[in-house]
C-alpha cells in the first residue's frame, strides 16, 4: 500500500502501538481519532491516560493515511475454509487440531479475528470426536495464531426434514429429552465444566433447531442455562410456534429466509417475531448476503425491521477460497459432492444450494452497496451486533479502550457504480498479523 509508515527509532520497549490519522468505525459514524493498542496485554488502551497520566509513550506509531479502521469481523457461521471442513473425521485426529489451525491463519486475513466454527447434521460419533476441538480457543493471546473460535455452532441434527436443504434426512432427529442432546453431542461438549473453579464453558456456543419438532422448544430454557444460544433454523415453524420459542429462550435466527417456512400474509412464520410485540425481545439473525441465497431487496427488508439484530454471515464451505470444480463432502452419512463454480455451490446433480464460497468483507460490500447503509452500519453487522449476540460485547467488536485489539484497516475503492471496502491490515491482540492477504 503507498501509505507512509512513521516508526520510532528505538526497538520495542512494552508493545504499545499508535495508529494515527485514520477514521474508527464508532457507533453509526467514523471519527477522526487515535487508537493505543497493547501487544503485552492485546488490549486496547485509554490512550489520554496512558500519555498524560502514566506519562507513557507508544513504541511504534503507524500513519494510516485517512483509512478506516474496524473492530475485527466475527463471524457467526462458517462450515469451514481453504479445503477444511470441520464436519470432518480424520483418520488420524491429532491432525485436525493443525488443520483448524492453519485454517485460523488463513482466516484472519480475511479480515475475521473471531468466529464459531460450524459443524453441520453429522452422526453422534462425528460430534464427539470433532468438538472438543472447535471450543473457545484460549488462546495464549498471540496474534499469529490468528482467527480465534468462540465456540462451536451446531447447526442440526434436529432440524426439519421439510427444510434440510442440503443437510442429509437420514441423520435428523427429534430430540424429547435433554439427555438426547447429551447424548448426541458428548455430555462434556454441551455441558460447562463443574471441575473447574471458575467453570469453563462447554465447547457448544450456539445450537441451531427447529422447535417445533419433540420437546424443543421446553428445552431451550436448559439450553441457555448453560451459556448455550439457541438458534431457530431448517424450521417449518409456525409464527406462534416462533414466539413461542422467543418465549422459551430462543435468541437467534440462523440463515433468515433460508430452509424455513416463508412469509405468508396470514401467517409470517418466522421471519414474523422480527416484528414482535415488545413484551418479548426480538432475536438476533444471520442473513447471507451472497447475491445468491438472497435477494437484495430482501435483504433490505430484513435490515430495515429490525437493525439492530441483524448479523451478516457466508455459509461458507470449504470451498471458500479454492479454485473451480466438483469437491468431496461429508453429510451425516456417505460422501457427496458439490460443485463449485464460481461463487455458486449446488449439490451436485441438483439445483439445491450447497451454502457458499464468499468471504466475510464480499457481504458487507454486497450489504453496502445494496441497502443504503452507511459504512459504520455496514461494519455493525460484522463486528458489535455479533458480539452482542454472542454476548461478548465490550470484549470483542468493540473500538472502547478495554476491548480486545483485534482491529481491521480497510480502504475504500470504486468498482463501477460500486464502493467497496478492502481489507488492508488486520491486527490481533494488538500485534499486526504479519502474512500475504488471501485474495478470495
């Protein structure tokens, strides 16, 4: 990039950074100001009071030439990237652990510094093996570790059969009780850790179900007891049967629109507790903006019902960032196929959409240019209304001294009729992620 990096002459003596003259995405604006990010403590730091009360200089100072600087993207539905699945069992396991790895190195080029890994309808033994893998990193706070999970999302297996999409029928299930969670998942995957003296959350962040089915919906209510989301998704449920979930619990919506009964004038289905009454809180929803599981207007009309709820998300495969051509995929039971062309992915031998190839920053340039949302209500929809969701708000997608510097440079660029944003630099624990950017 032609921009002019100011350093100081001296080595690094406590790993705080400046970045200057950039505008921070706050709230719905962009504002001229400084950030003080600490790689010791991967903090963001009270720049004011670091200079004028602890009499603290940053040892590196970076001119960011006028660009816009981000909290870092989290993404809340990721299949898997770069020829990973993590609906995946390896011959040797030991391996996945590397895979996912190296999968988080690539990621957060992209410009995504947290994520929940999803794993999709499999059978018991698949979930067993692969989540405690795909837990809350922990991380030892280093930035060249890259993406950070969150916790695992687990889109099924309780879905509706009517509304699979390309989820196999063969591995749905009803679930009656919430031993048939535990008993699906792994006890210790869905369950928080009772040994640990600050108990340790389970590898399950969110799970995705369609209430109607069993006993989903009494369930929610033991669902969230243990810092678990439920999500509505791959649903024919009605929209009383919608709110009655909300009522239980349910906090999200995964993939709005996508496999789940439409809106119908008589009865809006799910996509009617956007509009409910205020004695009970309106969730949270995922809506691909691919230009292929969508319609820009629609899009637009899911953001204007509810803004604050609404969370931009891929779908992505692991086909995302890979060539052209026909890829191997595992779904509950036998290998299937599904052919990348382009951005589209269909099952193959079919037109069901297969999820999607698009990265992160591809939806939020779609969303931008689309819906007449500013770039800080772009940027929203990757950054604090997850957050939010996830309930880790004030920690990640957040610029507030105190919040944890994962942080994206972006510059803008004309295409056309477009404007876009791209994806310059992304910081992570307050250490800039030192690698080539990943062209998707």
């Amino acid at each position: 990039m032609p921009f002019a990096e100011s350093r100081s002459p001296t080595p690094p003596r406590n790993g705080i950074t400046k970045l200057t003259n950039c505008r921070l995405v706050r709230g719905n604006s962009l504002v001229w100001d400084d950030v003080w990010v600490s790689s010791a403590t991967g903090k963001i730091l009270r720049s004011q009071a670091a200079f004028y009360d602890e009499l603290i200089l940053p040892d590196e100072m970076f001119d960011l030439g006028g660009r816009i600087v981000s909290p870092g993207f989290i993404e809340c539905q990721l299949n898997g990237a770069f020829g990973f699945n993590f609906s995946t069992v390896l011959d040797d396991m030991s391996q996945y652990g590397k895979k996912v790895r190296d999968l988080n190195k690539k990621l957060v080029q992209t410009g995504v510094t947290s994520y929940i890994p999803t794993v999709t309808s499999q059978t018991s033994q698949l979930y067993h093996k692969v989540l405690p893998y795909l837990g809350p990193s922990g991380q030892s706070r280093n930035g060249q570790e890259g993406a950070e999970s969150l916790g695992a999302h687990v889109e099924g297996p309780f879905l509706n059969p009517g509304k699979n999409g390309v989820h196999n029928p063969k591995v749905l299930r009803k679930a009656q009780t919430f031993s048939d969670l535990e008993d699906m998942y792994g006890a210790a995957n869905i369950n928080p850790n009772p040994a640990s003296p600050d108990p340790s959350p389970a590898p399950i962040k969110m799970i995705t179900a369609a209430p109607e089915l069993g006993q989903m919906t009494a369930l929610i209510p033991d669902i969230r007891s243990r810092g678990i989301i439920y999500s509505i998704g791959h649903s024919e449920a009605t929209y009383e049967e919608a709110s009655a979930a909300v009522a239980a619990g349910a906090t999200m919506i995964t993939h709005l629109f996508n496999a789940m009964r439409p809106l119908h004038h008589r009865n809006p289905g799910i996509f009617g507790v956007l509009g409910i009454a205020e004695s009970l809180p309106r969730p949270f929803f995922g809506v691909i903006a691919d230009g292929i599981h969508l319609h820009a207007t629609t899009i637009k009309i899911a953001w204007n019902a509810h803004p604050d709820g609404f969370i931009l998300v891929t779908d992505a495969m692991h086909m995302a960032g890979l060539p052209d051509g026909t890829y191997p995929w595992t779904n509950g039971e036998g290998e299937f196929f599904i052919t990348k062309k382009g951005a589209v992915l269909l099952l193959e031998g079919s037109e069901t959409i297969a999820g999607s190839s698009s990265i992160l920053i591809d939806c939020v340039n779609n969303f931008l240019n689309w819906s007449g949302a500013t770039i800080p209500q772009a940027l929203k929809a990757v950054t604090s209304t997850p957050a939010a969701m996830l309930g880790v708000q004030g920690v990640k997608g957040s610029l507030d001294a105190g919040a944890d510097a994962d942080l994206v440079v972006l510059s803008e660029e004309s295409v056309g009729d477009r404007t876009n944003l791209v994806v310059d630099e992304v910081w992570k624990f307050g250490a800039k992620v030192e690698a080539g950017w990943i062209r998707v």
